[in-house]
C-alpha cells in the first residue's frame, strides 16, 4: 500500500527501542475510574461545577464519559496522571465513544472534533506533568473504540440481511475521530474492544486515509475481543483469523482487551502470539464483574497473572481494562519488570 511508503513519525523509532528492552506498559480502565467519581447529571454537563458543554442538546449525557474531556478536564487529567505516575508508558485518551455514530445517542454528533482533540490534550498534558517529575518518556494513543453497531451482523433476526451501519459510515465516522485526535497531538492510534473485524477495517482504511493526508505515518495499535468462552470475537473469528484478517495493516502491537480476566485471556494470547510477527499487547479486565457490575479482582491478583504472562515470554505490552485502577498498574509494573519481552517471530 502506497500509505507504507509514507515517512514513519519519530514515535516508531523510540517504542520500538523501548519494547527491545522491556515489556512496556498500557494504562488501566478510564470508564470504572469515572464511575467511581460518581458524577451527576449536572457534573456530566458542566452545569454545576465545571465547564458547561459548547455543543446544546436536549437529550440527558451522564454516562457520556467522553464528555468530562471537555465539562471536567481536571478530573480527566488527574485519572491519566495517575495512571502515569503508576508506570504506565502508554496512556488513553477518554475517546472510546467519540465517534458521530457513538455520540448520536446523546445528540452530540456535532461535538466529535472538539471531544477527540480536546481529550488528546488533556492526556498530553497529564503526561508532560508526569514527565516534568521523573523524566521518563510517555506517549499518547488515540483510543478509538468499537462503536455500537456491527457492520458484519444483522441486529434483525427477522432479517438477517440487514445492516445498522455500513462500511462507508464507519469509514467516514472513524477518519472525524482520527483527524481530530492527530490535531491534539497524540502519539499513535489504538484501535480497541473490536467485536467485528470488519468494523476494524473500517477504522484501519480511516487511518490510512488521514496519514495519507498528513503526509506521516503513525504507530497503529490493534486490539480484539474474545467475547465467550468459544474463544471467538462477536463476528466469529479465532484469534488466529483475527490476525490474519487485520495483519496488513504491520500494526505496531496485535492482541486482546477487555470482556475476560487474565486467566481466561491467557490461551487466546498465547494463540495470537504464536502466529503475529509483530508485538504482542494483552489488557484484560480484573477478573469478572460481580453481580452488582463492580470488579474484584485486587492488584496483587492481576499483578501476579500478567507477571507469568511475562515470565513466560508471551507478551510485549501488558496493561488493564474494566476494573483495573492506578494500584493495579503500579502492581504490574513490578510484576512485569525482572522479565524480558516477548522474542517475536519472523514469518514468511
């Protein structure tokens, strides 16, 4: 693809070197670390303390993470803050629904620019204050989630031709979102949660396209969901498939996130790690939620099960979705640190 002949940004040179030496470190879960903030409707909208959102609609936003980038910025940059200061190298910015068709529900298509550039901003500074006190370098990926809708499966059952979304619309939503969080400066694109493959493609044809623009290529990020126990995404693919199916994109990490704890990840990791010829990231959740939604698993546990991850040449980033907070990182720093990463294979 002509996009591969476009110059690579200096970030690819320095994770790269970094990754050489160690196994590097992804941040924890943003969603349950705003659910324990336990904001109002008032605090989502910045009508109460905060920043009142720029973009009016009718319809109620708590639950709009997203959002807080923009009415809550300092609650935002302390999350990423801490994160940081807990060892990881790599942060997300708070831009997992930031996409028009993900916003719809909350009548702020209109806000997608300022939502993904804004978030990127809060992140990077959280990260250059970080920095400023121990001088260790940190990098911001663009999180660029699923979405709600799958352009593989019908949510019909009557009929199962049907589609809620298209390609194009993925296409199009996806490169709003991407150029939006390059104008506010992140590091490279992480492209997560995916359900369905073909919803990633999307996203990976909207990355190119923007580099394209751009004129520079930035590290790309790939990761999957293992949804059951059949060891498939949503849409049906092996982790074996899923690489293969998204390989052309030369990711800089290939791996999995959310819906499992370590344990149950563990088997589809080693799967995807045995045929990728490219990094290997996992972030599982803190085990299982409980009946009551919230997440159990304490540091020391998930600590000790990437630890072996590690200590078993299995990966070369780790880090932690749903449930997993600063203390958890901080744990898997120490965990991860004696091991050295993953060796990656040459493949034909």
């Amino acid at each position: 693809m002509k996009t591969f002949r476009l110059p690579q940004s200096d970030v690819f040179a320095a994770l790269h070197e970094q990754a050489r030496q160690r196994i590097l470190l992804l941040d924890g879960a943003m969603g349950t670390m705003i659910q324990a903030l336990a904001m109002s409707e008032e605090d989502y909208a910045g009508t109460g303390t905060g920043t009142p959102c720029a973009h009016p609609t009718d319809l109620p936003q708590k639950g709009n993470n997203d959002l807080l980038s923009l009415t809550q910025p300092e609650a935002i940059e302390k999350i990423h803050f801490d994160f940081a200061m807990a060892g990881a190298d790599i942060v997300e910015t708070n831009t997992f629904s930031s996409t028009t068709i993900a916003q719809a529900d909350y009548g702020l298509q209109a806000a997608v620019h300022d939502l993904n550039e804004q978030a990127a901003r809060v992140a990077r500074r959280a990260l250059d204050r970080a920095t400023e006190i121990d001088g260790r370098p940190r990098y911001v990926a663009g999180a660029v989630g699923p979405t709600a809708r799958t352009a593989s499966l019908s949510p019909d059952v009557n009929n199962p031709g049907y589609r809620a979304v298209t390609f194009d619309d993925l296409r199009i939503a996806y490169g709003q979102q991407i150029r939006a969080l390059i104008a506010g400066g992140v590091d490279l694109i992480l492209i997560e949660t995916i359900f369905d493959t073909l919803n990633a493609k999307a996203a990976i044809f909207a990355c190119f396209e923007v580099f394209a623009e751009i004129g520079q290529r930035l590290p790309v990020m790939i990761s999957g969901t293992i949804t059951d126990a059949s060891g498939r995404t949503l849409s049906g693919q092996t982790p074996t498939a899923f690489w293969h199916s998204v390989r052309h994109a030369r990711p800089f990490t290939i791996g999995l996130n959310c819906a499992l704890g370590a344990s149950a990840m563990r088997p589809h990791v080693a799967e995807i790690g045995a045929v990728a010829d490219t990094l290997v990231c996992a972030y599982p959740n803190a085990g299982l939620p409980n009946a009551f939604g919230h997440y159990d698993e304490g540091p020391e546990e998930t600590a000790a099960q990437l630890g072996e991850f590690a200590s078993t040449g299995l990966v070369n980033m780790v880090g932690g979705c749903c449930g997993t907070t600063p203390e958890h990182i901080q744990a898997v720093a120490e965990a991860i640190a004696p091991h050295s990463p993953r060796k990656v294979p040459s493949h034909d």
